[in-house]
C-alpha cells in the first residue's frame, strides 16, 4: 500500500513523540534507580556511622565496668573484716562512692554504676542498693548489653561479677557490678542525632522492642519494623509497603547490644515528589504536543491532503474521459490557483476532444459520401441500362418497376441533412437496393426479418447497404445458383444484434483473420474498407460499446453482425 504525504507525516509525527517519550521514560526510570540506590547508600552509611557510634559508647560504659570490678577499693570493701575500725570503712566507702560518681560524670548518656555485695557483706550504692538475690543472676547475668523493664521505667544494663570467672553460679560470687542506663537518655541521643530529619533513627530488637522519640508513631513502627525481618543479616535495607506508601527502611546491627539493631526509613515519596512533579509536567507537555499535533494533522488534512485528493479525483476522472469535472476550493492559497488552472484545463481539453470529435465525425461523413459518391454513377448507369433493355423487349412493367423502385431510392439516398435516420427507413433504402439488383440480375431472392420494436432506433445512415452490396459482390455474383440474402434484427438484453448473412461461398479460415484485422485496424490497401468504413463510424457515433464480427454463417457464406448498447445510445439521444 502507498503511503500518502499527509500519513507520511502524521507517521513521523507519531514516532518522534513515542521515541520521545521512551527515551524519557528510560531516562527517568534510569535516574529514579540511580537516586534510590544512592539514598540507600548515603542512609545505610550514616546508620552504620550512628550505630558504630551507640558501640563505641556501650563499649566505653561497659569498660568502666571492667574497671571497677577489678579496683582493690571496690574488693578490700567486700572484706570490711581486714579494716581496723569503723572510721577506715567509711573512709573505704567514700573513696568507693567517689570513684563511682566519676565514672557517671564521664559518660556520654549519664549511666549509673551500682556495687551490689553478697548478702552477708555490707552494701553500698549512692542510692538504695538492690541485694543479689534481687538482681536474678540466672536470668540477667549475660556478657553484653540487656533491655529491662522496671516499675520506674525502662533501662539498658550491663552486668559484671566478681570474681571474673563467673560461670552462672550465684553462690560464688563476691559483688556484682551493675551499669544502667535510662531509655530516656537514649531517646535523647537518637532525638540529637534526628537531626533535621522528619522521621529520627530507632532501635529495636529481634524481640520486637523498639525504642523511639515519636510516640505517636509507635504502633507504625512496630509494624514496620515487624515487617523488616531482618534475619541474619547485620545490615542492609528493604523497600516496605505499608499503608499504601512505600518506605525504604534501613538497619545496621549493634555488637555490644546483641539481637538490638539501629534503623531509619524514609518515605520514597518524600524524596521522588520533585522528581514526580517533573514526570508529571513531561508528561502533561507531550499530552499538550500530542494535541497539537492532532491539530496539526487535521489542519494539514484539511489544507492540504484533501485539495490533494480532489486533484487526484479529478485527473482520474479526466483519464476515464469525463471532462466536465469541475473543482472548487473556498480557500485564498496555492490550491485555489491550483484548481482554477485545473478546471481551465478540463475545458479546454473538453473542447479540443469535442473538435477533434466533431472533424472525425465530418471526415466520416465526407468520406461516406464520397463512397456514396462513387457507388451512384455505377449503380444509375446499370439501372438505366435495364430499363432501356426492358423497353425495347417491350416489358413494361419491369420497366415501372425499375423507375419506381430506383425513384424511391434515390429520393431516400440523397437525404445527407442528419447523420442519423431511424433503422425503419435504413431497412427501407436497403430494401430497394436489393429490389433494383434483383430486377438486374434475377437470380437471387432476399429476406429482411427485424423485431418491430428495434425499427424505431436510431442509426448512422448507410449503416447497412455496403453490407448488402459485399454481400451481393462477393457473396451472390461468383454462385451459378440463386442466390439468397437475409437480413436479420432482434434484441439481446441491453444490445441490439443485425445480421447481413448470404449462401455464397464464404471465406477461407486464414483470409478471414486478415480480414478481421482489416476492419479492426485498418489496411493500406482498399480491402474490407466499405466494412471498416460502418465499423469506424459505429464507434464513433453509437459509442464504445459497438462490435463487428464476420464469420461463415448457416447459410454456407459470410455473415456479418452489427452489435451496439441500445441503453446507451437511448440515453445519449435524451441528453
């Protein structure tokens, strides 16, 4: 199939748009992956940061646990029985006590150091000091960071035994060093470390505790942080969906705060909404492109592709040879100059077609009557011969009969003032010729058998006599026979068929193409050109739907049928 200009167009138009927006669509799937993976990047960096960093600072506790549990004042006060007196076990107390509020001023998250001693040994704390039995060693006694719940809130704890090679048996043990720290100064620190942030780090536990600054986000982070699972893994982050919105939740492991993890997220959207609104905007411009280039393809039709197809149509209906074709344009551009000069064009061919016609139409005419012309010094001569014969045998009625038929005749062949006559008379002027070549020769006998309803059509005048006159020449005058002529008409649908058939001798197979071709296409000799001559004129004049055949008939002799569209002819007359 043709591509037209205008789809040609509207083809290109198209491509360039869905390239255009393809490549924006890669590029900005390209970019929204490239921000994400550098925001899990960034995050997971800081988180690591934040998370070596609450290490760094349990480690730092958990050191000056180390610290006491082998100091010889904290040890010699588990003995008081080596002290002289009184007075040295308090002034032991006191260096205990002060050692103790030294370590507390020195970490980051004010963490309480307690010396809790076997119940048969005297205590001491700078608040109330729990006993041994109260601190269920079984169950908190571990080698690294704990979460407790207490009726005064929530701590983190360290514990540390004497002697240090304590294995999970309580009756052994000397003293027990005890670190705590308040949740509330690590929800102060993860507050500082918040920074600018809308959504602060948290800590939770495999357990499901979690420890945050926002408490009304409590309940959706427990869910979020549920929905981690983060298994074995001590780093890394996931994409969670959760209330409709994705969130890219990041966590990295704490060492000194074991099955304890440091985590952040992010709402995705919050980070991809200027990156959206620019999607966004793309996308309402290339729908805005879009529209106009709908506008600019039904302007380009209207403008363009349909002056186009006019013109089109219009040549096309000249090459089928309708000249009357007129086109119009309402526009003031180069296609209202187009079609005037077109429809200059078709008139003019018009009436160059309507010239020519009409000098073929005279030269058939000239050269009819020249036939015509010729065929009347012959025929008048041989008719005058008769009845001069006639009259010196004394028949007289051959005599009238020759005058009368042969008056007729010529009274009918002289009438050249219209090209057409009806077939009645054509018939009639036919018939007389064959009565006057009767009466001469006397040894044929001619029939003429026509449908009354096709008498009243209108032919070309001496349509029919050079077929009568081939027939009598070269069909009867060689027989030594009588001779026999019918002439016959009727109706084929559409069609009218006459056929002028004698008993002559025919034509041979391979003379009759050659004369076929003859009629069809003409001949520079003189041969068939009475045939040639009533098959040009019936193109010319009864239209293209005419035809000619010659073949050898019933009758043993050639026989010739004139075929033409009576419906055509019908309608062109009333035109």
């Amino acid at each position: 199939m043709r591509l037209t200009i205008f789809t040609k167009i509207v083809l290109v138009i198209f491509l360039l748009l869905v390239s255009t927006l393809l490549l924006y669509y890669l590029t900005n799937r390209s970019s929204v992956r490239l921000i994400k993976q550098e925001i899990q990047r960034v995050k997971l960096n800081e988180l690591t940061f934040l998370a070596g960093d609450i290490d760094n600072n349990l480690s730092k506790i958990s050191s000056f646990s180390d610290f006491l549990v082998l100091d010889k004042d904290v040890r010699l006060l588990a003995t008081p029985s080596f002290l002289e007196g009184d007075f040295e076990l308090n002034k032991l107390k006191l260096r205990v006590s002060d050692k103790l509020n030294l370590l507390h001023a020195l970490n980051n998250w004010n963490a309480e150091f307690t010396v809790v001693y076997a119940e048969d040994s005297p205590a001491f704390s700078p608040q109330t000091t729990p006993t041994l039995s109260d601190l269920y060693l079984e169950k908190h006694f571990r080698p690294f960071w704990q979460y407790e719940h207490a009726n005064d809130g929530a701590y983190l704890t360290y514990y540390l035994a004497h002697p240090y090679t304590f294995r999970f048996d309580p009756d052994e043990v000397s003293y027990v060093i005890r670190a705590k720290i308040d949740t509330k100064n690590m929800l102060d620190y993860l507050e500082r470390a918040k920074g600018t942030n809308d959504n602060g780090p948290i800590l939770f536990s495999a357990a499901g505790d979690v420890l945050s600054g926002d408490t009304e986000k409590l309940p959706f982070i427990r869910e979020l942080t549920r929905l981690l699972g983060v298994g074995e893994e001590t780093s890394g982050n996931r994409l969670i969906k959760l209330n409709g919105e994705h969130y890219l939740v990041n966590f990295s492991a704490l060492g000194s705060f074991k099955d304890w993890y440091v985590a952040d997220y992010t709402p995705i959207n919050e980070v991809l909404d200027p990156i959206y609104a620019n999607q966004r905007l793309y996308y309402f411009s290339s729908i805005f492109l879009l529209l106009f280039s709908i506008l600019l393809a039904l302007l380009l039709n209207r403008d363009v592709q349909i002056p186009i197809r006019k013109l089109i149509w219009g040549v096309r209906k000249i090459t089928t040879g309708q000249y009357t074709i007129t086109l119009r344009q309402k526009s003031n551009d180069e296609f209202a100059y187009l079609f005037d000069r077109f429809n200059e064009m078709s008139k003019e061919i018009k009436e160059l077609i309507e010239k020519v016609y009409m000098e073929q139409i005279r030269s058939k005419e000239a050269k009819l009557r020249q036939l015509h012309s010729q065929i009347q010094p012959h025929f008048l001569y041989n008719s005058l011969a008769f009845i001069k014969s006639m009259a010196e045998l004394d028949e007289k009625q051959a005599v009238i009969d020759m005058s009368m038929s042969l008056s007729r005749y010529f009274r009918q062949s002289i009438k050249f003032e219209n090209t057409f006559t009806t077939l009645r008379e054509e018939l009639e002027l036919v018939r007389l010729y064959l009565t006057i070549q009767s009466l001469q020769m006397d040894r044929f006998v001619f029939a003429i058998d026509v449908e009354e309803s096709l008498l009243g059509l209108q032919v070309p005048r001496l349509l029919l006599q050079p077929l009568a006159e081939n027939a009598i020449l070269h069909g009867i005058e060689p027989l030594r026979t009588v001779g026999d002529i019918r002439i016959a008409g009727y109706i084929d649908g559409e069609y009218c068929e006459i056929s002028v058939a004698d008993n002559g001798r025919g034509v041979e197979t391979g003379r009759l193409a050659a004369l076929r071709n003859a009629i069809y296409n003409g001949s520079d000799t003189n041969t068939a050109w009475a045939l040639h001559n009533v098959y040009e004129r019936m193109g010319a004049l009864l239209g293209p739907d005419t035809h000619m055949e010659l073949e050898n008939g019933e009758l043993g002799g050639l026989q010739v049928k004139l075929r033409w569209r009576t419906v055509r002819e019908q309608e062109e007359l009333e035109s």
